[in-house]
C-alpha cells in the first residue's frame, strides 16, 4: 500500500499522480470537452483517457497536446489535434486519392 497524502505533489516538476488527474475537467479552447476517467501507462509516453460523451478518447500526456494544467481549478487545458473531440466537417477532411489514371478510363 502506498502512503502519501493525496494532497501532495510529487517532488519532481509537471509531476502528478493519477488520483490527482481523474476527475478533473477537460477544456479546448475555454469549452469543456470531457473529463478525465484514469490514466494508462504506456512504454513512450502516458495517456490521459477522457470520456468525451459516450466515448472515451486516448490523449498523450505530453505538453504539446497538454499544456496546462491546474489541480487547485480542476482542470486541465488540451491542444488536440482536429477531430479528436469533433467530428471533422468534410471541408477539413482529407480527400480520398483520385484512382490511376488507366482505372479511371476504364469505368
């Protein structure tokens, strides 16, 4: 059994515990987006799990996608990449590839 205070931050700087992370609120862009239900360590680098409505989405903990973050608010800022707490509006998605050229003759 492990005896810290909950309260208490580990030594290290940007240094949390999980208990500290779940259950605090996900916002982009000033919008609350999720919250986040555990964290899952993984060889390159943890991953923060935020239920996101009916889903869970899989963000690195990592401080490009994370860069903020504050225990006393309950909350932690997020800088995703487009689509993954939306869907991507059809302008913003990546066209399929037009077929070879000789494929397209052939129809």
């Amino acid at each position: 059994m492990l005896d810290t205070d909950a309260d208490k931050l580990p030594e290290e700087p940007d240094a949390w515990y999980d208990h500290q992370l779940v259950g605090l609120k996900v916002l982009r862009d000033g919008v609350e987006v999720g919250e986040v239900v555990r964290v899952e360590h993984m060889p390159a680098q943890d991953l923060l799990i935020i239920q996101n409505g009916e889903r869970e989405v899989m963000l690195p903990f990592v401080k490009a996608m994370v860069p903020s973050l504050d225990i006393a608010a309950g909350t932690i800022t997020v800088t995703p990449p487009i689509g993954l707490f939306e869907e991507v509006l059809p302008e913003l998605a990546t066209p399929e590839p037009a077929p070879p050229a000789d494929e397209a003759s052939e129809e």
